[in-house]
C-alpha cells in the first residue's frame, strides 16, 4: 500500500508502505497521560508531522522505518518507546527477569544525547532505568556490567558487542531494538551492527512463549543495507517515509546522469525519447522558463515526436492537459508533456514512467518532480522476480551546472545508479575548488591531532598549508634547542590529546622571570593603570589575584554597545586560552613587559586516537588527562613543528626519587589514555602531519616558504653530545641520560613508545652512498635525483641525512669511525646528487668510514688520489 499525502502544504510528503491514521495533535497521540505531561512541561512543540504517522505504529508495537529530514531526533521513537514499556503485559511471557530495550547509536555522543533525553521524559512513567552503556576495550570492562534491573540500555554496536562477550544470554532479554541515525550506523558500522541483528533473530527464535520483539530504525536517508534490515529481520514493518528523494531510492527510481554540453541538450533529450511502439513511456520534461519550452517542443515536433507543452502563459489549462496526457498513452501513443516547474502541482500527475530534468533543479523543486512518478514506485523490498515498470530519472547535467556535481554524484551513488567519469572528475574539481576557498579558515583541528578529517565536504575548515596564518608565528629557536627533550607545561586542556601551554627553560627561564617582574610591578597600587580606550590586538595587563598574565584583545564590542563595563574578548598569550573580561579590568602594559614574545604554543600527543573509529574524546578522558596533567611540568619529545604547534611524542611526567639523583617515568600520556580503555594506537599521525607539510602551500610568501621548507628540522635525530664543563654538570647530564632510558621506553606494555620509535615510522629507503678522501677532508656522494626537503645533521661522530625524491624518503644515519668539527662540515645539493663534506678533527688517513659496516656504502675510486696498499675498506 502506498499514499502520497499533501497535508498543509505542498511542503508535507509521506510515502507509506501500510497505511496509518495520524496522530497530529498530542491530547489524541497513542501515549500515556504522564508522559503527555511531562512533553507539555518541557515546552514540546509537536507531534510533527513524521512524528504524526511514525507514533501510532511504533506505540502498537510494530516494526518502524522512518526516514526524515527530523530522522535523527530521538523524539521519533522515545515517547512511543516508554509507552510500550509502561503498557501491562508488554513482556509477560519473561517472568523471572525484565525485559531489556536496546537502543543503538553511531556514537558516544549520540548515545549521550540519547539517554539525557531518557532521563527527561522517563520521570512522566513508572520507574525506569535507563543505563548508558560505554565500556572501552578493557577486557575486564564488560565483566563488571549489572543490568538486572535496567529496562534500556543506550551504547553503540562496538559496546554491546563487547558487552555480548561477557553476557551473551542478554540478546534473550531484548524486546524492542532500536537504530538511531539508522544510516550513519550501516555506513560506519554495518558488519557490527548486522552481527548484533543476526544473534537478536536467534535469540527472538528460541524466546519461550510470545514476548514483544519490535525494531524500530530511525534516520534522515536511505541506506542500501536497510533493505536487509527489511527483508531479513523486520515482520511487516510501517516504512515511513517523508523525503521524496528518499522516497524515490527506496521506489527503486533509476537515476541516470547525462553530462553534456549547453548547446547539446536538446540532442542528447531527443536520443532519450527514442520510442519504441512496445516502450510506451509517460514521459515528462522540465524546464524552468517558458521559451525553453517552446524550444523543446518546437525540436520534438520537428522529429515527429507528438508532445503537450505546459507553462503560465499556456491556453490550455491544466485539466485539457490532463486529459491529453492519460488520452495519448491508452491510444498507443508514447506521452511526452514539456512543462515548466510552476505548472507541476496543478497538474497532480503521479503516473509519469520517465521524467527528464532538462533545466538543473534545486532540491524542492527535485522532489516535487520525481513526486510525479510516485505510482510507479517500485519498492525495493519487494519480490524483484515480479515484473513491473521501473521509473527513471534523467538529469542532464551541462559543465555550466558541474558546481552541482558533488551532490549530484552523492545521490546516484546511494540510488546504486551509474556514476559516469565525467561526474566524477566535475565532482573532484569542485571539491578541490571549494578546499581552495576555505584557504583562510584554520586548519582543520581533526587533521592536527588524528592526521585524518573523516569528512572533507562537510568540514568547515582547511586542509592544506597556508603559510601566511599557519607560519605567521613560530616558536623561538631558543625554545626548541634540545627537541628530544623539552619541558612543557600543559594549562589549557582542551580534549585529550590537544593542550596549550608553554616550553620551559630549566635554567633562566624568561617567561619566569617576566612573570615576577609582572607581579612585583602590579604590587603597587599605583602603577595598575585602567585603560580608557579599548584596540583590538593591542597587548594589556589582567590580574587575576596576585596573578598578572599578559593579554590580548581579540574582539572588542560594536560602538553602538560600548560602555565602561563592556565585555571584552581577550586571549592569554602565555597560556592560550580565550575568556571574556570587563574592560576595565584591563591595565595598561609597560613596553618592557611587551618586548618578550607570547609564550603559548599548541601540544598535540601524537599516535593516539579514540576507539571505535570516532573522531571525538569521550568527556571522560578529557577529564581524567586535565585533572593529571594540568600545570605539571612534562618532559617531552617534539617530533613535528608548524608555526607554534608542536607534536610531541612521547610526553611524560617524570619524578626524582627522594634521596637520590635520578628520575622516574611517573607515567606517559599516551599510556595514560590507553589504560582508560577509550583510546587505541594511531600509528599514521605523523607521517599524516608530514604529509600534509609536504603538500604544496597556500601563500606568495617567499621567506616563510622557505621557513616552511625546514620545519621538519625538530624531527631529526640530534646532537647529544655536547660536553659540560663543570662536575655538576656531567653528573647531571649522566643522570639525563639515565632519565632518557627510562623515559623513551615507557614500560613492557608499550615498548612501542621507545625513543626511536617515530624515526622507525618514518624510515624510508637507504641512499646509495660513494665515497673519497684526502688527509683534511672526507666527501660523500648521496645518490638522488632531484633531492627535496633535504636535511643534513653533524655531530662529533654522526651524521644523519634525509631527503625525498618525487614521494620516496631516503634516510641515512652514519656513525662515523673517527670525529669531525661538526661546524665546519657542508652539505650541497645537485640536481643528480647531495655532496656531504666533512672536515676532519685530526688530519690524517681513515682506514674506514664507520664504525660498522653498510652495504649501501662504497669508494668513489674515480677520485681517489692514495696508493692501493692505502685503500681503506669499501663498505665502511
């Protein structure tokens, strides 16, 4: 059974598998008093107009689809839901436990929204329990979940399978299961959740007696896998469906995409409406202006195709038409009508087999006219051996209209249509064009700390490089002198893994002194200074106690709203984080205290992410990591920099041992978040963030280019071997290193986490090296073509080179068998090689190269000046 119904408004639409009687108004809808109630205390609005059709079906108990523009409000089945719940007898034949309601959503935060949403209206009912279920992949997790007295379970598939693994009898108890955002599920999860409906018909098929079993499934598009969710474990459900394009893939409406040129159309339409006498088509073409009509019409009668024509400025109205149109197609005559958009609904012609989009539609206008084929809708669940007419949908779609594509692409993929290259390639042009436009947007916050944006399109923010706003400022290189090593203080936490803080300095650190230079300033009373008139950027003075922190303002009001207590947006430019003060808090700033540069950087933990592939940190995480870490000092290796952003892995809190010289891994922040069980390993991070530097940049800024050329410098192995003067400090610097050992190898269970262990990540390929010498030098021929990105490290006894030719990584590390005055050594690049010169500490022959032997290493023989007998080893 299907219905097409105008309600309102030509805006309302439902199609409907079985017909139901709407409930549009709450004091009749199928819910209990209570319940009423409390939707009338919390200023509830509806029913809508889905909500109208899906409420009566769903409070009887039935199997529900309802596909919605409103399809992922969980208003759609909760208030039905608790009526089931609440009705005596719903689960009479399971007396010795309760019955379990099962409500699945894509994601934490869905499920989060969900179950608040629970606990508002389940006050209107008899006592409920509504538990939400988030375990992570502690093994032990599971273990320790209670249900016996919960009555609805919210969790997403990835939970309750884990769940299932220590409680597999609790699928017995389910009684009604519920999809939330139905579609984004079977994208994203699809073998999880068919896994959880394959073990719920097993267990539905060994239930003793006759207890309720409902699926109701809920979302704002159609999915492919919905029509197995259909077939194979749903019992006659209710499809409601309010979306006609939805309406249409479920109708199993062909979609075709004819790309074409302006001047090409009316060919390409004529190709189309190549009849057959034993094709008889009602075809319908649109257009949306009266003189397209009139071309249209004036070529099909030129081909002796007979047509109607239809617009404002028609003499015949629309009842003749009508009339013409059912006349043609029961005389064997194929009926063709040319009609403009504006004449559709007057018309009220549902039985048309074909309809041509000649003029590109907005997607009202879409709708309304794939609602003229609606009668030949042909659902998808339906016995496909059964023969019938199948409508189609043509659009033909000019290059003028190719901004339209990504959409247009969209659609047919979900109707399983044809997806010709052409499309595919307008598509990725616009795509890419609509990234070119977001160039002055930040970047994408998703991209820094997972090295991925699951969703480009919709992601309002950039995904390359712009120089000009990611490099306009960079942290000192005096902050960065050791980057294996630094001391950062994390203060501002903004989700597990992304903090501002600072770099600290163990020894004089300038911020530090600033900051008691500050405080002992603003002591006097006198020299707190309220500024009078408020400038954007300008740098200010706020205390906060006996704190004073320096700021700047980032947005002042309208002059309409100025006042002497306007609300003032500034940011901490030592800490990072943004707030809201009066303006007459702020205090004029001396020169002095303005001359040091803000002291705020981004930290990213690397090689991280939540479980479950969701792309945001549960709250419980962000919490347990602020409350750990917030204004501690941490020792950290930066592996990655860009502009004031450093990725760091690993990062530790490190503690000294009482009485003793030496330090402890107290823990590290990667461990931390994976012991909570809701993070997993990222290993792709920061090949993804150096991907991504690589990338061609946004900006005609010469000299940040060039900047932006080096900024993987941070990431190389470094010189650790500079020598201390003093006694102290070669203690100190033992006892470093000592720390070093400890620090890199985290514990047994995350070995991973050892110091070289991103560098192992990254290794590429080593370079063919060839090699000569006299008694003051030594020079090496690295074998690369086109050598980019190169960088060439000198130590004592080291030398560490890497480079890119086209997407290949060539990295080096040579330990050379005697020293070299690491200032004085050179490396150039060529266009066929990288020449490395290193000067020798001590002249003099080398009997070899390296300290041990590498088989990419060799003699250039064709510059070696000494006698044979003098000929060192030629692999090292």
């Amino acid at each position: 059974f299907q219905s097409f119904q105008n309600v309102q408004g030509e805006e309302n639409f439902v199609f409907l598998s079985k017909k139901i009687e709407p409930s549009s108004v709450l004091e009749t809808a199928p819910l209990f008093d209570g319940l009423k109630k409390e939707l009338i205390r919390n200023k509830f609005s509806g029913p809508t107009f889905t909500e109208s059709y899906c409420w009566p079906a769903a409070a009887g108990g039935c199997d529900v689809v309802a596909i919605s523009h409103q399809g992922n409000d969980p208003l759609l089945y909760i208030p039905p839901l608790l009526t089931c719940l609440r009705s005596e007898g719903a689960c009479q034949a399971l007396p010795s436990t309760r019955s379990v309601s099962l409500i699945l959503c894509p994601g934490w935060k869905e499920a989060q929204r969900v179950f608040d949403l629970l606990k508002t209206y389940g006050k209107g009912c008899r006592e409920l329990h509504p538990v939400l279920m988030i375990l992570g992949e502690k093994k032990e997790a599971g273990s320790h979940v209670e249900i016996q007295g919960c009555e609805i379970v919210v969790t997403t598939p990835y939970n309750f399978l884990r769940l299932l693994d220590h409680n597999i009898w609790l699928l017995c108890r389910v009684c009604h299961l519920v999809l939330h955002e139905v579609e984004v599920l079977f994208s994203d999860t699809a073998e999880q959740v068919f896994a959880i409906l394959d073990g719920y018909k097993k267990a539905t098929a060994k239930a003793w007696g006759n207890p309720t079993h409902q699926i109701i499934a809920v979302g704002t598009q159609w999915n492919k896998h919905i029509t197995a969710l259909i077939r194979e474990f749903m019992s006659d459900p209710y499809v409601v469906i309010t979306v006609i394009e939805e309406a249409a893939i479920f109708g199993n409406v062909q979609q075709v995409v004819q790309p074409c040129t302006n001047s090409s159309k009316i060919a390409e339409l004529l190709k189309i409406l190549d009849f057959t006498q034993r094709n008889l088509q009602k075809v319908l073409v649109f257009t949306d202006s009266v003189s397209e009509v009139e071309m249209i019409h004036k070529a099909l009668k030129s081909k002796s195709i007979v047509s109607l024509k239809k617009h404002k400025e028609s003499k015949c109205n629309a009842q003749c038409i009508l009339e013409q149109w059912r006349r043609m197609h029961s005389s064997g005559t194929p009926a063709v009508l040319v009609s403009t958009d504006n004449c559709l609904q007057p018309l009220g012609i549902t039985d048309a087999t074909c309809v041509i989009h000649f003029s590109f539609p907005s997607p009202r206008v879409f709708g309304q006219r794939l609602h003229s084929t609606s009668d030949n809708f042909c659902p998808v669940t339906k016995d496909s051996s059964i023969d019938h007419v199948k409508a189609k949908s043509v659009i033909l779609l000019p290059e003028s209209s190719s901004c339209h594509a990504p959409g247009i692409l969209s659609y047919v993929k979900r109707a399983e249509g044809e997806m010709p290259q052409v499309l595919q390639d307008w598509a990725a042009r616009v795509l890419e064009s609509e990234e070119e436009e977001k160039f002055s947007r930040p970047l994408c916050a998703s991209l820094k700390t997972l090295g991925i944006c699951k969703d480009r399109t919709a992601c309002p923010d950039r995904h390359q490089i712009n120089v000009s706003i990611d490099m306009a400022q960079s942290i000192p290189d005096e902050m960065l002198e050791t980057p294996e090593r630094v001391t950062i203080l994390p203060l501002l936490i903004v989700h597990a893994t992304h903090y501002f803080g600072r770099i600290v300095k163990k020894q004089k650190d300038p911020y530090t002194i600033l900051e008691k230079e500050m405080n002992d300033y603003f002591k006097v009373p006198g020299h707190r200074i309220s500024v009078n008139t408020v400038e954007k950027s300008a740098f200010y003075g706020l205390l906060e106690g006996a704190i004073c922190h320096r700021v700047q303002v980032v947005e002042t009001p309208a002059k309409e709203e100025e006042n002497v207590h306007c609300k003032i947006t500034i940011k901490h430019i030592d800490e990072g984080r943004i707030s809201q003060v009066n303006s007459d808090d702020l205090l004029h700033l001396p020169a002095k205290f303005q001359s040091l540069p803000p002291q705020a950087v981004e930290i990213v933990v690397c090689r991280v992410k939540p479980i479950d592939n969701e792309t945001e940190w549960n709250p419980k995480v962000t919490h347990h990591i602020d409350q750990k870490i917030k204004g501690k000092l941490h020792h950290a290796k930066v592996v990655h920099t860009l502009g004031r952003t450093v990725w760091v892995d690993p990062m530790v809190r490190v503690s000294s041992l009482p009485g003793m010289k030496m330090w402890i891994n107290e823990y590290s922040i990667r461990g931390e978040i994976l012991s909570t069980g809701l993070g997993s390993d990222n290993p792709e991070h920061v090949r993804e963030i150096q991907k991504l530097c690589r990338q061609r940049p946004v900006s005609d800024d010469t000299e940040n280019l060039e900047q932006l050329a080096g900024l993987e410098e941070a990431s190389g192995p470094q010189d650790t071997s500079a020598q201390e003067n003093s006694a102290e400090s070669c203690n100190t610097s033992a006892i470093q290193q000592l720390f070093l050992d400890v620090f890199f190898l985290d514990d047994a269970a995350q070995i991973k986490e050892a110091e070289d262990s991103t560098m192992h990540q990254q290794k590429g390929c080593h370079p063919q090296i060839k090699w000569f010498q006299d008694h003051e030098t030594v020079t090496l021929k690295v074998q690369i073509l086109r050598a980019a990105d190169s960088k060439c490290k000198f130590s004592k006894e080291k030398v560490v080179f890497s480079a890119y030719s086209g997407e290949q990584l060539y990295l080096a590390e040579l330990e050379l068998h005697q020293s070299v005055i690491a200032e004085k050594c050179t490396c150039v690049v060529k266009d066929r090689e990288v020449v490395i010169s290193l000067v020798k500490e001590k002249r003099g022959a080398w009997c070899k190269l390296l300290k041990s032997k590498n088989i990419h290493l060799s003699l250039d023989f064709e510059h070696w000046e000494e006698s044979e007998d003098e000929r060192p080893s030629a692999i090292g």
